[in-house]
C-alpha cells in the first residue's frame, strides 16, 4: 500500500500525511496483506508548487 493514495493537495497537507503515514492509523489496515508499509519518500525541503490539470 501507498500512502501517496491519499497524501493531499498541498505541500502542507503532503508533510501532514507523511507524517501520519509513519505515526497513525489514518491509512487504516489493509486486511490479507502481510507484507510491510511502503515507506514514505522523504518530502523536499523546497516549497511545493501545485500542477494545473493536464487536459
């Protein structure tokens, strides 16, 4: 499972997400897997720039 699933929209909302993908159940469990968490990349120290939508 991917945390990026549902990080966020913004770079705040991405750190928030990382965090609890490390330090929370936010992501819930997912049943009949065994296997480890995929670890959460680390996060630039830049800004993050949204993307506008690719039409």
């Amino acid at each position: 499972m991917s945390w990026r699933n549902s990080a966020g929209r913004t770079g705040e909302e991405i750190r928030k997400a990382r965090e609890e993908w490390t330090t929370s159940d936010r992501f819930g469990e997912v049943k009949g897997y065994d296997g480890d968490l995929t670890d959460a990349p680390e996060v630039p120290p830049a800004r993050l720039k949204a993307r506008g939508r690719v039409r």
